[in-house]
C-alpha cells in the first residue's frame, strides 16, 4: 500500500514518523530514500523519540555509519551516505548489520545504495521516499 503525506515542518515530519513508528516491529528493516537535506534524519529523530529515547541525542551516523539505540523498541540507525562501492556496502551489512536483524528496528538512510541487495538476500523492507517540494515542505510516500 502506498501512502504520501505532506509535511511543511520538521516538527510535521517528526509527527508523521511518530505514526509510522507504531506500525514497526523489531525485526524490520526501514529504507529512507531522498536527497540530502529532505529530512531523513528529522524523521528518525522522530521515530527514536517514539521509542522513549531524547532524539537530541541521535544525530545521523555519517561518520560512524551506525548507531544503537535501546528503548521500548531497540532501534539501529545506519547512514550510508559515505558508502559508494556496492562491495563495501553489502560487505558491512553482512558484517555489521546481520546480528541485529531480528531483535532492532533497522533504519537505513540513503538506502537505495542497498536495494539490490537486500531484493537479492529476499528481505523483506519498507520504503519511505522523500521529495522537497519547497524549502519548508516535503511530500513523503510510505511503501
């Protein structure tokens, strides 16, 4: 099913991954896709505060690539931003992510960089696309 919302903030934004947050499951896997500054990160924050942990603690793992969070659901935020070769990216999933599959929520910004490979491994993930309509406004499609 395919559902696109419109937000006109970060706090909108922050609200609408509140929502999605009490669909998920551990065991999830979550594919953000968008371009930079379309407000992935926000989203998350979003969904780690739903969790019961202060999103101001959360910032995007460009750096660090993933990062942990234990709450009411166990959340793995992972950034693939600097991650460009198709090797380096399956190589760390196997490696990095694969223990955390069945007992976190994984949450994958820029994750079309691992579409292919997750359609490739058969699993299962849900999208959410961002679009920027405007400097304040964002339309979200959840797949």
């Amino acid at each position: 099913m395919e559902l696109s919302i419109i937000s006109e903030s970060e706090d909108q934004t922050k609200q609408i991954a509140k929502k999605f947050y009490e669909k998920l499951q551990e065991g999830d896997i979550v594919l953000l896709i968008g371009q930079l500054g379309c407000g992935k990160t926000t989203f998350v924050k979003g969904i780690i505060e739903s969790a019961g942990i202060n999103g101001q603690n959360c910032p995007s793992p460009t750096f660090i690539l993933a990062q942990e969070f234990k709450g009411d659901k166990n959340i793995l935020h992972i950034d693939l931003y600097r991650l460009n070769n198709k090797e380096d990216i399956e190589e760390f999933f196997i490696n990095q992510v694969g223990n955390y599959l069945d007992s976190y929520i994984v949450i994958i910004e820029w994750g079309e960089k691992i579409l292919d490979f997750l359609l490739k491994q058969k699993l299962l993930f849900k999208k959410v696309v961002f679009e920027i309509k405007d400097t304040n406004t964002r339309i979200l499609t959840l797949l």
